[in-house]
C-alpha cells in the first residue's frame, strides 16, 4: 500500500473516530440530565403538573390529601437544582404562587349569605352582597356623566370578604395540592358573622362562631404542618372590631383576633388595630368601581385628569356634636366659612342622609374638588379615603394613622408625594387656618400630587369577580403579592 493511500485512510478513520465520540459524549450528558430529574420523581410532578390546565388549578389532589403531602412543604430540598436544569418553557409560571383554599362548613360563609337580612342590624344587607358581593349596578340619572358608563356598582364597605373570595376563586394559580401551595386561604367571612351580635353585648352569642371556627381550623391536616404560618385570611371590618379586651357583656367586639391559636396566621383588613399587631396588614376599603379590563381603568384616569375642578377643598361627613375630641366639629366650620369649600352634611337617621349614601352625589362632590379633608372616622380610617383617590381628589389626612401606617403595600412611602398632612392639634388650637395652607400648596405640587392620586386608581379598586387585568395590579393582586411575601418571608426564618 502506497503511503498517499494509507494517509488517505488515516485522516477517514479519525472523522469517523471524532464523530462517533461526539455521539456518546453527548449521550452520556443525556443520559445525566433524566437521572437527576428521575431522581425525584415527586418533585417532577408537582413542578408540570397542571400544564395542561388553563387555569393553572392542579389536579394531583386526591381523596386523601395528606397521603399526598411532603413532610415539609416549605423546604425546597433540591428544587433548585432541578430547575438549573430543565428547559425554560417547562418552568412552572405558578411556582411560589399557588394558593389552596379551605373548603370550610358552610356555616362560617356561604350560610352567612342565606342569612343575608340579619348580617347588620341598622339595614338589611342582601341587595348590597349580590353581584358575587359588590352589590346592585349604579343606574346615573344625571345628565352629569359624573360616572363611567360601566361597572359602578352600590358597594357596601363591610362586602370586601365576599368581594376577595368571589376573586380568589378565579385566581390564576389555584391548587387542590396544598403541600404545594405557597398559602393557605381561610374563606371565613368573620366581619359579616360579627356584626350580626356587635350590639347584643352578650359575650358567649358573639364568641360562639370564633371558638368553633378555631376548633374545626385546628384540625385540619394543612394547619397542623405550621399552625397558621402558612395561613391568611381578609377581615371586612377594622382590627379593633376583632381584638375585644375584656369579658363583660358591655365591651366591644369579638376575639378571634386575640385568640393564641391564630397569633400565627396573616390578616388582611380594611384597617389595623392601631397599628399594635405584626400580623394585621390593610387592605383598602372597596369602592364603588369594579372594572373588568385595562380600558375601563385608562378610560378612567384620563377622565380624572381632564376634570375641571371648582373647588379648592371639600369635605363629606357628618358632625360629632357630643364628641369633644373629635377634629370635625373644626373642620366643617373652616369649610363653611371659606367659599373655596364644599360641604356634603350627613345626617344619621333623616332622609337627608342619602346625599352621602349616594355614590353619584358623593363622586361628583370630590372631582370637583383639589382636596378632600379625611379626618379620623368612628376609627383612624374611612372608605371616603379611597372614593376621593378614586375621584382624583388629592386627600388630606389630619392622622398618621388614616393611611401613612396603614396601607404600606398600595400606597407610596412617600406620603407627600400624594397627599398633604395637616396635624388635627393645630386645627384645634387654631394654628392654622386650612383654607390659607392649601392655597398656598404652589400648582406645580398639586399637579404632581394629582397625577400620583391617578396613577393609584388601579391599585386602591378591586376588579369585578371573574375579569381579568392584562397589565395592571389592582388592590386584590398587591393584596395577595404582599401576602405571598409576607409568608415568604416566615418561611426562611423557618429554614434558618
């Protein structure tokens, strides 16, 4: 054989020799990436499971939820590893975010609902609880246009737990897993059950349903893992209402709140118990719009903008005539004394008191205004705070503890950047006059204030049950962002 011949055959051999260690080397790899992902074939499981599910619900639970369930759920073992490793498009949206929900007796919700006429004892609450809990649609008779054409609605502001949980129920990372769930919902409606017995003052009627509702909690297998940790539930009613201190017939409230076997579950509530408590987070009040898709909120907030308003503060409440330590006795008469203000008078027990029952009249009342005073209520908070941020309608707080302590997760930090504090002490020792102070608020704040109130009209409005928002958060998604975090964060300090 001549040498060209034999160099000819070399340089095959080595094309034939390199391709066919290419192959297995890339074989072996392979054959590496299935044995770590086979190696925990439960973690697999839960991490695609669901992928063909449109509303991302899995579907591993069985009869017997606890044959199912992981030692730990909280612990990731070697979750992460696997996820290093698996092509992105296999990546579980949903992960960290899952939520399970108690299916509880229906005694502590849905029988509350039956029982609608009898849930507060002033009026009956069935018309204000339909429409999955936002109540009856706003028919405008005004030729105003003061609201948008669609989804306004007569929204009760004690209706926010059957508002949240008619939503969560169409959340787009549900479970029937719940030791794959990063939260653990508790669909009890406990300000709704309350207010049925807050002014009977018989203590043993108004804590029955928190001790039975406890001792059905407290045998779950999902609450024993963490005892509550992992837990959160939505109060319609402020903290206090929940945290009663005493034991006699005449103190206020239940105590479920202060009960030692929920000190661990998160609540959300329309206002903290005076901020005292690491486990209460508000949530703003419901108001009346509920939109169902991006437009209607865009629609809305360039609506805001372009409103011409007359009045350079207004004020919407009714007078405390037999409360000396009340700021509104003050304040209504610095509005009426000054030409710049609009007053809004509502009177308890007269007819009269529809002007302020009246979402158009109230709505109106607040675009056509620069500012709208929000002093301490019958608590530090009002729903009026959120009507007027909705509104447009730059607030002013006399109160650190009306919204700067409170809603930490849909407001700013910055409480300048969207409002204006005035302390109620100078009001009242006639420090300051509050028509001279906002007047000399320069335009070019108001105009920044103005556009931060617009620009936290998503965050401050809970979409109508069952919609969808594309690129906007309203107040139940930061709701559940905040809790999701919240429990996040318990969850390290479990690990560490």
């Amino acid at each position: 054989m001549g040498m060209p011949m034999l160099m000819k055959y070399l340089v095959q051999f080595r094309y034939v020799f390199l391709i066919t260690a290419s192959i297995f080397f890339v074989s072996l790899l392979f054959l590496d990436y299935y044995q770590e992902i086979f190696a925990a074939p439960s973690t697999f499981s839960t991490i695609c499971c669901g992928t063909n599910n449109q509303n991302n619900v899995t579907n591993e639970a069985t009869s017997n939820d606890e044959g199912n369930r992981r030692t730990n759920p909280l612990i990731k073992h070697n979750v992460d590893e696997v996820f290093k490793k698996l092509p992105p498009k296999i990546m579980d949206p949903c992960l960290g975010q899952y939520i399970y929900v108690y299916d509880l007796p229906a005694r502590f919700n849905e029988d509350l609902l039956k029982g609608c006429h009898s849930l507060q004892k002033w009026e009956n609450m069935c018309v204000y609880l339909s429409n999955l809990g936002v109540g009856p649609k706003i028919i405008e008779k005004t030729k105003k246009k003061v609201l948008s054409k669609k989804s306004w609605y007569a929204t009760n502001q004690f209706s926010l737990e059957v508002i949240f949980h008619n939503t969560m129920k169409h959340y787009k990372c549900l479970t029937n897993d719940s030791s794959l769930a990063s939260a653990i919902y508790i669909p009890y409606y406990a300000g709704l059950d309350a207010g049925q017995y807050l002014w009977e003052f018989n203590i043993s009627m108004i804590d029955k349903s928190p001790n039975e509702f406890v001792k059905w909690l407290a045998q779950q297998s999902q609450w024993k893992r963490l005892h509550g940790k992992d837990h959160f539930m939505v109060g319609g009613r402020i903290g206090c209402d929940f945290r009663r201190e005493g034991d006699l017939d005449d103190d206020f409230g239940t105590k479920l709140m202060s009960l030692p076997e929920l000190s661990n579950v998160s609540f959300l509530l329309i206002e903290s118990c005076k901020g005292l408590y690491d486990n209460e987070f508000p949530i703003p009040y419901p108001t009346y719009f509920h939109p169902t898709n991006d437009d209607e909120i865009f629609n809305w907030q360039r609506k805001m903008r372009d409103r011409k308003r007359n009045y350079l503060f207004s004020f919407v409440g009714a007078p405390r005539p037999n409360s000396t330590s009340s700021i509104r006795n003050e304040l209504i008469k610095h509005c009426e004394s000054s030409k710049s203000c609009k007053f809004v008078r509502c009177y308890h027990g007269s007819s009269k008191k529809k002007s302020c029952r009246d979402p158009v009249q109230v709505m109106d009342n607040f675009q056509n205004s620069v500012f709208c005073l929000q002093p301490v209520g019958d608590s530090f908070t009002r729903r009026s705070i959120f009507d007027s941020i909705l509104a447009g309608c730059i607030p002013v707080f006399l109160h650190p503890l009306s919204a700067y302590k409170q809603y930490l997760w849909h407001f700013p930090k910055n409480g300048s950047s969207y409002s204006v504090f005035i302390p109620e002490i100078d009001v009242k020792e006639g420090r300051v006059m509050i028509n001279e102070t906002l007047f000399n608020v320069s335009k070019s704040e108001v105009l920044a204030m103005r556009e931060e109130v617009i620009r936290l009209i998503p965050r401050i409005v809970y979409r109508y049950p069952g919609s969808r928002l594309e690129t906007i958060e309203d107040a139940f998604d930061i709701a559940v962002k905040g809790v999701l975090g919240r429990i996040e964060a318990m969850r390290r300090q479990i690990q560490m």
